[in-house]
C-alpha cells in the first residue's frame, strides 16, 4: 500500500507521534486531576489529537497558532516544550506563563504559540490580528485560530471572518465542531448546524471534514494554508469530532444525561491514533513492536515532565503583576 498523497511514511510516523504525546499527555493529566495534585481546572484534548496534529505539521515557529480553553494539543503539535506546559498546569515558575495562567493561559512565543483564552471564540479576533501583522510584514506565514463549534454562537467569529476576507488576510480559521457547547449539542442553539456552508455568503474559502482522519485534515489543511500564503486570503477548516472526556475534568459526564454512552463508544471507535496506526501497519512501515516502544518512550518522557513540576518552585508573590503591562522604556 502506498502513502496518501502528499505524504510519505516519515511524515505519518510524524504525525502519529504528536498524537500519541498528547493522547499520554493528556491521560497522565487526567489521572493527577482525579487525585487533586493538579488544583487547576483542566479541558482535555482526548479524541481530538488528529485536527491539532494533522494541522500543525504544515506549520513552523514563525507561524501563529491562537488557541481556545482546550489548548494542550494545541501547544504539544506546535512543537511546545512538555517540561513548561506541566509545570505551568501545576502553576509553577518554570511554567510556559510562568505559573501565572495555569491549564487555560498557555503562551510560548518561541515556537509562535501566541496563546490561549478561555474565552469562548476568543482566539477568532487574535488571529485575525496575527494574520493583519503577517499581511502588513510580507513575511509569507500564516495565522492558525483554533475554537469549537460554540464559538461560532458569536458575533465576533462572524465579524472576524469578514475583516479576514475583506482584506485577503494569511489566516486559517480551524472550527473543532465536537457537537456540543458544553452540556449543549449543535441542533439546540442553530437552525443550521454546517458551520462551514453557514458562513457561504462572505465568499470564504470553506471545507468540512472528518476530524478524526488525520490523513484528510492534512491535505486539506495543505490547500488551505498553502492558498493563504499565496494571498488568495483566509479559509475556514470544519473538523467534525468529538471530545472522549467531560467538557471540563477527567470524568465522561455521562451522569448529566446530555449525551449517551453508546455515542462516547462510537467515536472511541474512531479514533484518529488508530487510523494513522493501522495505515501504517498496512503500509509495511511500522510493526507493533515499534508502535509499542514509541508508547513507552512517550509514557517515559511525560512521566519526567511530571517529575519536573512537583520539584519546581512556585512564582514568588513579589512577582505577581509581572507581565499584566508591558514595560516602557
């Protein structure tokens, strides 16, 4: 079996690895939510690993990546250092923000991280600004804004679509459609729940896929960002998907009643890992000896980010409005 078009073994190896780390990441901060080590509230990524993934590998440091409340594999697929992201979910000084933020205020400039808001669509207008500085610096990079489906409940996401379009803007705005707003599915809050034919009418280059095909994501995010680097301006990506964990902690929220188990095992059924796993299975380029061993360096390596918060110190009070204003010479 050959390799998807525009990708080769090395690049689905890529790709799955950034996955499986955040998957293990995530899992791991999962597991100290449940036992409190971790105080801060925490929205998990599980199941959503292919749209960061498959996304993220057209990217560089120069380009933008703004993020939402569910931010880890965000960070993690944009190349952000595991030891800083920990730490900054324990609150400690070695932390990305410094232990600051915590697990919803994650920042890291050097790999063009530019950060998260849990404000819901917050990310959309801060995109938007990174990609008006690329147009302005004809720097030829792009601005990626992640959000969820509830953002596009907002104004904001569709005032910021037409500025982006308006101006021809280098930006790519990624909607994670997981059918639900919290506790609230899609069909309860629009009469039309195609985020990507809603948005028609702005004459933006849209596309809907399956969110847990990282292959698809992948190509498709090829065309998008590729189209945005040659000025024919922004487009939008709408990954259907679904997130395993609650909205917000390590539990299944199955108890509240808004969704159904059999539904949590349909999409676990689908998992975006797998998909990548077995093509490459399939493809005589990678064996479950490997698989497994890349498991177990990844378990390895989260487990030594674990080790490195608990023994950081927290920021000192005296520094606490550190980085609220910027300071003028």
């Amino acid at each position: 079996m050959t390799a998807p078009k525009h990708m080769d073994s090395a690049l689905l190896t890529d790709i799955l690895r950034r996955m499986l780390t955040i998957r293990i990441f995530e899992e791991k901060t999962a597991e100290l939510a449940e036992s409190k080590e971790i105080k801060c509230p925490v929205h998990l990524y599980v199941g959503q690993e292919g749209i960061a993934a498959g996304v993220c590998a057209h990217l560089d440091s120069n380009d933008f990546v703004f993020s939402t409340h569910r931010s880890h594999g965000h960070y993690i697929a944009k190349g952000g250092d595991l030891n800083a992201l920990m730490a900054e979910i324990f609150g400690k000084e070695t932390g990305c923000s410094r232990g600051h933020g915590g697990s919803m205020h994650v920042l890291d400039t050097r790999v063009g991280f530019m950060g998260s808001s849990p404000i819901v669509a917050g990310s959309i207008p801060l995109g938007v600004g990174g990609a008006l500085t690329n147009k302005f610096l004809g720097d030829k990079n792009v601005s990626v804004a992640f959000f969820g489906d509830g953002a596009t409940d907002e104004g904001v996401f569709y005032e910021s679509v037409n500025f982006a379009t308006l101006y021809k803007l280098p930006m790519l705005f990624v909607c994670e459609n997981n059918l639900f707003s919290t506790h609230m599915p899609d069909f309860k809050r629009q009469s039309n729940t195609e985020v990507y034919q809603r948005i028609a009418n702005f004459n933006i280059n849209t596309k809907r896929v399956d969110g847990n095909n990282p292959v698809e994501i992948y190509q498709e995010a090829k065309t998008m960002i590729d189209r945005a680097k040659e000025g024919k301006g922004p487009s939008l990506l709408e990954c259907m998907t679904y997130r395993w964990l609650a909205h917000v902690g390590p539990d299944h929220d199955l108890d509240i009643g808004y969704r159904l188990k059999k539904d949590v095992d349909h999409w676990k059924s689908r998992c975006p890992i797998k998909h990548v796993r077995d093509l490459l299975f399939r493809m005589n380029e990678l064996s479950e000896d490997q698989f497994v061993r890349m498991q177990r360096d990844i378990v390895a390596k989260v487990e030594k980010t674990v080790a490195f918060a608990r023994t950081s110190p927290y920021p000192k009070e005296t520094d606490i409005y550190d980085g609220l204003y910027k300071e003028t010479v």
